[in-house]
C-alpha cells in the first residue's frame, strides 16, 4: 500500500517549507541569502569541461536572480519556472534519445 506524504512531512524532510531546495531543485551553489546550498557535490561528476558549460549557463542566470531580490509572487514565479523549464529541457533530451534510436532501429 503506498501512502502519500503530506505537505508538513514533506516540507520537514526538505527543511525547506515545502518549496524546493535552492541546489538541487534551482541549480543554485548559494542560496540568494548567500548560504552554500551543496550543489557543488553534485558538480562533482562532471568533468571539467562539462562544468564550465554549466557554470558559464546558470552562474549569470543566477546571478540576475538575486540581484532582483525576489519575494513572494515573484519568487514563486520564478522558482516555478525555473523548475519547469529544466524539466522540459530535461523530457525534451530524453524524447531526441529515443527518437534517434527509433532512427537507428527503424
């Protein structure tokens, strides 16, 4: 029997209210209250040239993100689209896989 976790138990486990976590779910390697948020051990199994891309891609995105000083509606805003755009870029990658073997088998 699977059993749902509730938002409070949720929200406890993510010590974050429930809203996602600035490194793994935002991409970020500080929080905007320049706390480290532990992505950097993410990063760790790219290689130096695959972390450059990434770093040349998110630092300047985040950057503008906490410069902005975001809050309420606004921030939520954001996160949401950030979340969401990087799932369907992520969807997208995997839909060209299979396509492309598809391709190869077809």
């Amino acid at each position: 029997m699977l059993i749902a976790a509730s938002e409070e138990q949720i929200a406890v486990a993510h010590g974050n209210g429930g809203h996602g976590r600035w490194g793994h779910d935002f991409k970020m390697l500080t929080d905007p209250y320049g706390k480290n948020t532990g992505f950097e051990n993410e990063l760790k199994r790219f290689n130096s040239e695959q972390k450059s891309a990434w770093l040349k891609v998110y630092t300047p995105k985040n950057d503008a993100m906490k410069a902005a000083n975001l809050e309420g509606k606004e921030l939520a805003l954001w996160k949401f689209n950030r979340y969401l755009k990087d799932y369907l870029r992520t969807i997208q990658s995997v839909d060209d896989g299979v396509g492309g073997n598809f391709r190869l088998l077809g």
